[in-house]
C-alpha cells in the first residue's frame, strides 16, 4: 500500500548515484543534511509562492530529492558500514524537521487555511511518532500505509504545479484535507498493524 510499497524498485533506480557516493565516501549524515536543506528551501519557496508564482516549480524538484536522499542515506549507510542507532535517530529526527518546514510554508503562506495546516501537520507528526514507537515497543518500525513520506512528497508536487498553472490557490486547502484523511487512515492502518504485532 502507498508508494512505500515500490521502494526497492526506486532504490534499484538510485543505484547509480548509491555507488558515486559510497566510491566518494560520502557519510550518511552529509547526504541527510542535504535533504533537510533541500526541504527547508522548499519550505520558504511556499511561503513565498503567494508573490512569486515561480518558486513552485522548485516544489516537485524538492519532494524527489528529499526522498531520493531518503533512501540514499540508509542504502549509503550500509555500504559504508556507517549504520548505527544513533544515525537511525538522527533520520528520524532530521525527516521531522523537513516535515514540518515544508507543511509550515503552507500553512503560513496565506494561501491555505491556517487551523487546518496545523491540524494536518499534527497529525503527520502523531503518524510519524506511532511509526516509530512501535519499533521501540519491539515491534517494527512501520512504514505502511496509503499515505507516508513519499505518497507526501507526490502529492505535494503535483498541488504546487497544479497551483502554478491555474492560479487556483484553493488546491492548498483541499490538498491539506486530502493529506489530513489519507494520514488519519494510514495512522489506523499502522496501529492496528502495531496492535497485531504486539498482541
């Protein structure tokens, strides 16, 4: 379920740009770092966006490198024998800044409705954290689900070039509400899929 499910048919595709870094030895934590810089430009090309309409074909460009680099670092980390519990901590940590900078630039941007970013976000941060504590209540961590990070960053860039070529601001909101109902189902698709694990 969601675009999580093709994640190794898009790490087969990343294979080349995998080897270039691992052959510069590159470390995981550069390559995250990258994807966080990335998102926080995305973030402030959104909240710009109202009066420079350009800045959002930066948006689809940005959703695929933050997960492009994503999926490098682990694969990286591994190659490199650079993996650790810290580092997988620090990702986490990392993905929940880009998050919300990238839903904040919305949010703020004056073209959504305020209340329902926040509430979206929220709950991105609540799904992100189920994920998560499900892993640390010895279970796995879970990634399941119609909407996570990447299903985010499609979705994201398909409403930034909607907005740019039709002028129609309101796509936000309804792309916010779209967002807010894919993560509530995937939140109970992942608890439920905890509770069967932990039982």
């Amino acid at each position: 379920m969601g675009i999580y499910s093709v994640k190794p048919k898009f790490q087969k595709i990343l294979t080349p740009v995998k080897d270039l870094l691992v052959r510069g030895k590159v470390h995981p934590t550069t390559i995250n770092i990258i994807g966080l810089a990335i998102s926080l430009l995305a973030g402030i090309a959104l909240y710009y966006s109202g009066q420079y309409a350009l800045l959002l074909w930066y948006i689809p460009v940005a959703g695929f490198v933050r997960t492009a680099c994503n999926a490098l670092d682990g694969l990286v980390s591994r190659e490199l024998g650079e993996a650790s519990a810290f580092g997988e901590v620090l990702n986490e940590f990392i993905d929940r800044i880009s998050d919300s900078a990238i839903f904040l630039g919305v949010t703020f941007s004056a073209l959504a409705d305020m209340r329902l970013g926040i509430v979206t976000l929220v709950v991105i941060l609540l799904n992100s954290y189920l994920s998560i504590v499900s892993k640390a209540a010895g279970g796995s961590r879970q990634y399941g689900g119609i909407m996570g990070k990447a299903d985010r960053m499609i979705y994201l860039g398909i409403a930034a070039v909607a907005v740019a070529v039709s002028g129609y601001t309101e796509i936000w909101n309804y792309f916010l509400v779209f967002i807010l109902a894919g993560t509530m189902i995937t939140m109970y698709q992942r608890f439920m899929v905890t509770r069967k694990e932990l039982a």
